[in-house]
C-alpha cells in the first residue's frame, strides 16, 4: 500500500517552497520584482521535477515491500537559500529513507535509486514535447508563451537534475546504480547527459525547432 504521513506532506511542500525560492533568487539575480515572475516559473519546472524525484525513490521502495519516508534536512534548506545569494544553489533539502532492516541487496538498492533520475528524465521529455506542442501559439499567445517558458525550463533542469543525481560520488543515486549494474548506469547518464549538453548548448528553443520542422 503507497502510503504518504502528514509530517511526510509538510515535509515536501516546505522542501518544494524553499528550493522553489532558491532557485528564484538565483535566476533573478535578486531582483524582488523579477522574483515574482520567476517563482511561479520554477515552482512548476523545477520544483516539481525536485518533489516527483523523491516520490519516485518512495514509491519503488514500497513497491519492494520497504517502508520508505522522506525527511527534511532543516540545515540543507538554509544553506540552499542562503547560497542562492552568492550566486549558487546547494539543493540538499531532504531525503527518502528506506526502512530495510540490516540488509538491502545491490539490485534492490540500484532500482530504487535508478527511479529518481529516471523520473526526471521522464519529465524532462514530457516538458520537451509540450513546448514541442505549444511552440507555434507562442508567438502571438501570452498564456502559450508561459506554459512554453515553464516547459523550457522545466527539461534544462530536469535533464540536469537527472544527470547530476547519476554522479557515482558520495551518496548520489549513481554511486548505487553503478555498484548494481554498470551498463545501465552508462545508458542512463548517457541519455541525461545529451539532453543536458544539448539544453545547454543549443537551448530548448533550437531543440523544439528541429522537431517539429519550423
């Protein structure tokens, strides 16, 4: 059963509103009028993309028969609002748990770990074809000029969120995912990495040109 606990909800809805606000002030360059705008932007772009990433790692687990929970790290949400002053964010604002007693085995905890980043990815598609879909009404619709924003953003971060989380250093997802099985761990960052480069190289705008042909 795919149970969520009231300090769980309170848990990620204060994750989402501070790494939403971090990550606006970074973007905004501290500009309090420009924040307004971008909130709203992020909150659905890459907020989102933060919140589905733990859900993934929650809902696997349990889908293993493990209870799993995600916790809030109240130093991590500090550090990430006040770094995005210095022109930087540290995004550590929680993590899910996994209650598996003593033992874990690799493939398990690889799967589990692979969930998160592979939800971004997801995402990150889905966004990407959405501007996709909207591109065209962009040009003379306010409203389809937003959700194109939104969707732009919102597969440069996932893309990123996903590539980043597939580092095999630390505690990162890709540290579990290699230890389970290399070749998929290679496939993986492969795909976040080139939509990462390409975002960040060719912009989203370029991308979505080349799709649909315009």
């Amino acid at each position: 059963m795919f149970k969520v606990t009231t300090s769980e909800i309170r848990d990620l809805i204060i994750a989402f509103i501070f790494i939403s606000l971090s990550f606006s002030i970074l973007y905004s360059g501290r500009n309090f009028a420009a924040l307004q705008q971008i909130f709203p932007i992020v909150m659905i772009g890459l907020g989102l993309g933060f919140i589905l990433h733990e859900l993934g790692h929650k809902f696997t687990s349990m889908h293993y028969g493990y209870w799993a929970e995600f916790k809030l790290w109240p130093a991590g949400l500090i550090f990430a609002l006040v770094s995005s002053f210095f022109g930087f964010v540290f995004a550590a604002p929680g993590a899910v748990y996994t209650y598996a007693g003593n033992y874990l085995d690799d493939k398990t905890n690889g799967i589990i770990s692979l969930a998160g980043p592979v939800v971004n990815i997801a995402l990150a598609l889905v966004f990407l074809f959405i501007a996709a879909a909207v591109y065209p009404s962009a040009f003379y619709d306010a409203t389809m000029q937003f959700v194109f924003i939104v969707c732009s953003l919102g597969f440069s971060t996932n893309s990123y969120l996903a590539v980043f989380n597939l580092i095999p250093v630390w505690n990162l997802d890709g540290s579990k995912v290699l230890r389970w099985n290399i070749g998929i761990w290679l496939i993986t960052i492969a795909i976040a990495g080139i939509m990462t480069f390409m975002s960040m190289t060719m912009g989203v705008e370029s991308i979505v040109r080349i799709l649909i042909g315009f």
